[in-house]
C-alpha cells in the first residue's frame, strides 16, 4: 500500500531557502511516488511561525503554483516547537505518516525513502540520527553532545544527536495529541509515546542560504527548556545572577587569600569574605533552578494555547476541515 505522507516544516524568516526547498521536495516527492512509498495525495506542508519577511508570500506563491505545497500561517511568533506541532497536528487527519525537518534542509533528504520504508515495515516512530557532527564547530558539538549525556543523566529519555528530524505514524501523532503541556520539549515527548521505532542514520549538510535561525542564545534556551520543560524569563535572570555572582565569588576568594598571605587582612577577614560570597551566589543559583520550576507550573495552569492559526492554504478535494484555532 502507497502511504499519505506529509512533509512538515516549520518556517521562520526563510525567504532565501523557500524556493529551492520547495524545489528539492518537490522533486523527492515525485520520485518516492514512482517508487510506491508515497500516493499522489501526499503534500509538502510549509508552517509560516510569524515570519517578519515574505516567508508567507513565498508559500502562498508556491501553494498557487505546486499543487504539492500547502500552508499554514499562525497569527504570531510562537517559536519552533509550537510550531512543528501545528504543522503536525494539521497534517495527523490527512496523512498516514509524517515526516518532520526544517527549512534549510540541512538534513539529508535521500534517506526519507528510508523513513518510509521502516514505517512500512511497522515502525510508528523513525528516528533521524546524525553520524557524526563533523560540521559543527568543536563549541556547538561539544555543548550539544555534553546536552544529550546531561539529559541522559537526568534520567530524560531522549535520542542520541537526534534534533526534530523524524518520522511519525499517524497513530503516533494520535498520541503526542494527547499530551497537553505548554512547555513543548518534542524530543522528550515523541520517545514517551511508545510503539514501535526505530533510527535511521545520516550525514548533517552545511546550509545552502540564509542564516541559522538557532544562534548561541536559542540553543541556550532550548537546552533549559529541554531540562525544566520551560523557564519564565524573570525567573532565568535570577539563575543567571546567581552564576555570574558564584564565577566572582572565585575572584574574591583569591583576592582573600592573596590578602591572607600577604599580611593586608585581618584576622577572620577571608573566612567571612569566602562564605559570603561562596554561599550568596549558590543561594542565589539554587532560587533560580526553584523559580525555573514554578514558572514552569505557572504557565502550565494558565494552560494558554500552545499556538493560533491565522491562515490555511490547501489544495481542492483535501479532507479535513481548515481551523482558525488551534490548542
């Protein structure tokens, strides 16, 4: 049997890459039909994620022009993993699986027919696993992988070097419908899903235009994310003034003893200095991991939709109706 597979990808500020990504799905897509591992009702799905540029022209140019692409805008900036989720949860109705990779196409397209394949032969789950991260700078692969070994360690049960890139049946997505958190950290919850999965190994591309829509900072923030599920931002500040006070409480701890040695302090001066230094900034660190937790609760009671859509593009014949809202 020829599955509906769908094609998600979320889009930030992604004009540059559009028109050829478009291009080489489209041109994939036509070539796993001819092999029976995708029906003609399968689509290219581009979620607009409250792009500032002509990222909305571009899909609806493309919607106009390829009968493939269909689109989603949301009403505003809800950040990667909302938006993944909206592009998943609109393709769940329509599909039998759906695959999930970003705009850049970084991540190497041949080995979808391999997704499709282990779907197939009865995987829920397909897992895309990066080889080796030879392309990321010794900073980026070293923070990344210490990430994974953290979240491992924590008892997290998260992927190896697996970022978004993945397949899921339909009865998977069933599933991950039915977690309602806001605090959205997709790849601990696929792996909570259960049913049967599998990896499938690739080579990570450089990226062909445009700029990283994960700089230092982002990453950052979904490394914390990815530990306390979420983090409200008045609450990460006192974190991070904890830190900052803890790294200077190693400058007065040698100040102190360079005092002690060289005879300028008095005496019990350095016990005093050290202790209150040391034991402010780890207080202060410690109320920031709690604050982290509890601003975590707070958005979770609020309880606020995870995203909103604006505008759907599909194409006539399509079942399934187009929402304005989604939870």
């Amino acid at each position: 049997m020829q599955p509906t597979v769908y094609f998600v990808i979320p889009c930030y500020n992604e004009e540059e890459v559009l028109p050829e990504t478009a291009r080489r799905l489209t041109d994939k897509l036509h070539a796993m039909q001819e092999q029976a591992l995708a029906n003609h009702a399968s689509r290219i799905l581009l979620v607009d994620d409250g792009s500032k540029d002509k990222t909305w022209e571009l899909i609806s140019r493309l919607h106009e022009e390829n009968p493939m692409i269909e689109g989603v805008k949301l009403a505003h900036n809800r950040g990667h993993q909302n938006a993944l989720l909206c592009g998943l949860m609109t393709a769940m109705e329509r599909c039998d699986c759906a695959i999930s990779l970003d705009a850049d196409l970084q991540d190497d397209i041949d080995v979808l027919d391999e997704f499709v394949r282990k779907y197939l032969d009865g995987c829920d789950v397909v897992y895309g696993v990066r080889n080796k991260r030879d392309t990321d700078t010794w900073f980026k692969r070293t923070t990344a992988e210490g990430f994974y070994r953290f979240q491992k360690l924590l008892g997290v049960d998260i992927v190896f070097n697996h970022a978004d890139y993945r397949l899921m049946s339909q009865r998977a997505l069933e599933g991950l419908s039915e977690y309602k958190e806001v605090n959205l950290f997709l790849r601990g919850l696929v792996p909570l899903i259960g049913y049967r999965s599998d990896y499938v190994y690739y080579d990570r591309h450089e990226r062909f235009a445009g700029e990283s829509k994960y700089p230092l900072k982002k990453m950052i923030s979904l490394a914390l994310d990815g530990i306390t599920s979420f983090s409200v931002k008045p609450l990460k500040l006192i974190s991070n003034l904890g830190i900052l006070i803890s790294i200077l409480s190693i400058f007065g701890l040698l100040y102190a003893l360079i005092s002690y040695f060289a005879g300028w302090a008095v005496s019990g001066w350095t016990a005093i200095v050290c202790s209150i230094w040391l034991l402010g900034g780890l207080q202060m660190l410690c109320l920031g991991v709690v604050g982290g937790y509890i601003g975590k609760i707070y958005s979770e009671v609020k309880a606020r939709p995870r995203y909103r859509v604006e505008k759907q593009l599909e194409h006539p014949g399509k079942s399934g109706p187009a929402g304005s809202e989604q939870k």
